[in-house]
C-alpha cells in the first residue's frame, strides 16, 4: 500500500502573518515615501544648488542658508511672524473647548446656534481671507463705518506693519477655533454620562469636575487639536496672501509665503528650497517637543 506523503504548506500559507501586515501597510507606506520622503530629500539637495529653473544647476554648498541666516532681514522677519502664528494659534484649543462646554446642552435652538459656530470651519480660507480684507479696509470695511459712526478716526489696520500681522493671525483664528470645538465637541459627546453622574454624586462639582473627570477624557481630542494647530500656524500661506501679499514692504510675510516668492517669484528654486528646509526643521522641532512630553505619558499609563 503506497502512503502519499503531504504537500508541504505553500511560500503564503507558511508566511501569511507576517505578510499580511505588510501588504496592507504597503501602498500607504508608498505614498508616504513618494509624496513626502522624496520631495523631502530633493528640497534639502536643491537647497545646496543656485538654480532658476532654466539653467544648469550651480552647486554652492550651504551658501543659502549663509545668505539666509546672515544677509537677508526678510527671512528673519517672516520667522518672527510664524512664531506669533504658533504662539497665538496653541490658543486655539484652549478657546474652542470654552465654546464646545458652552454649546454642549440641549435646548430650544441650540441646533442653530451650532451650525453658526461650525460656520467658520467649513469656509475656505480664502473666502475667511477676503472677509476680513473687506471688513478691515481702510476705505469702506465696516471696521471704519463703525468707528465714524462713533466719532473715532479710521483706521488702517492692514496697511500698518506693526498690526497687518496680527490681523491675519486673527482672520486665522476664527476657522481654528471653530475647528478645535468641533473636535472637542465630539469628544464631550462620547463621554460616558454615567461618569459624570457618579462624579458629581460624590460631591465632584465644577471646575474640579472639569479637571479631574472631563479633561482626561478629551485627551485624544486635545492631542489632535495641538497637532492641527500647530501645523495650521506653520503653513499661514493662503490667508498672507489673500490678504496682504506678505506686505507692507514684506512685514508680514510668513516662511511658506516667502518661499513661495523667492521660488516662482524670483525663480531662485535653490534659494526658496532653503527657505522650505528651514521651515521643515523648525515643524520638526515642534513635533520632537510633543513627542517628548507624550511618550512618557502614553509609557505611565
């Protein structure tokens, strides 16, 4: 009687669990490396070059960054500006978890009062951009009607340097805000009601409440809304341009809108592909600062 021995399990069938994992992550782990590994790694090999797009690449070394760092006030300005985006920006979160405690009832109208606030999010920003241009001009912006309606000279906020800033950092509040109460919003909603109920059964009421019981909860949400913002301040390119073209006389000109001149503007690729790696360290920087303070956290627990 002849014993048929058996068929040895296939290549997949012997390596299937650990296959398995990697094919899924396979395309993204693709787009990831094509849309922001490679371009990464371009931006820092250009920024050694003096190119206009045209001509034979020059290699200089680290000449960009020396005219960078050394003779170009511009760039320092437009540094300047988005640490006052950033700083202004991680305000944000904080703003937007005061609305979503106020628009988390129920009532008469509450609905509406919601969709107003939602209103800012799901405006593009250049319309957020043009809306504020119109409202601060110092021609006909309702900001000068106002004021001749109270006898108070005009003013023209975005044609000063010291305050055209500002008054974009403002315009770019108003969506985030908006988009950091929706986070928080959610995360209010998923909050176990039976919690909150034991909570305050054992005398917990107010801001200890607050504090000690919601708070925890929404740290998701506020992970996410800190990321957001930070990234959201760093990219401040639509709303500078919409709005003032980085000017008066480049004072409020931010790193990406910079870069963006010197590239298609001044058609210094090389020179504009400093400007890019900069901004990326200075992103990289942040995101190792929020590394540092959540890994040990995330570690405890």
């Amino acid at each position: 009687m002849n014993s048929s021995m058996p068929a040895s399990p296939g290549f997949w069938r012997r390596h299937q669990r650990r296959l398995a994992p990697a094919l899924f992550l396979a395309p993204a782990v693709i787009m990831f490396l094509v849309f922001v590994i490679i371009p990464v790694i371009e931006s820092l090999r250009l920024s050694l070059y003096d190119w206009d797009g045209l001509s034979t690449p020059r290699f200089i070394g680290l000449g960009n960054y020396v005219e960078l760092f050394r003779d170009d006030p511009v760039f320092w300005t437009a540094l300047r500006n988005n640490i006052y985006w950033l700083v202004a920006f991680l305000v944000s979160p904080a703003l937007g978890l005061a609305l979503a405690l106020f628009l988390n009832q129920s009532g008469f109208g509450m609905r509406f009062v919601k969709s107003l606030y939602f209103m800012p999010f799901v405006i593009s920003q250049v319309v957020v951009g043009l809306m504020f241009s119109w409202f601060f001009n110092a021609d006909f912006g309702l900001l000068n009607h106002i004021l001749e309606g109270l006898g108070l000279p005009p003013v023209a906020l975005l044609e000063n340097e010291s305050t055209a800033t500002f008054v974009i950092i403002a315009a770019g509040l108003w969506p985030q805000v908006a988009y950091c109460m929706i986070l928080y919003l959610t995360g209010l909603t998923a909050i176990n009601p039976e919690l909150l109920e034991a909570a305050r059964m054992e005398g917990v009421k107010g801001f200890k409440l607050l504090w000690h019981i919601v708070l925890p909860q929404l740290k998701p949400a506020t992970s996410i809304a800190l990321i957001v913002s930070v990234v959201g301040a760093l990219r401040s390119f639509d709303l500078v341009s919409v709005m003032t073209d980085g000017g008066p006389y480049q004072s409020s000109t931010v790193l990406a809108y910079y870069m963006y001149e010197q590239t298609f503007g001044a058609f210094r690729i090389g020179y504009g592909a400093a400007i890019a790696s900069c901004l990326f360290f200075l992103m990289d920087i942040c995101i190792v600062i929020y590394l540092i303070r959540s890994l040990p956290r995330a570690r405890g627990r």
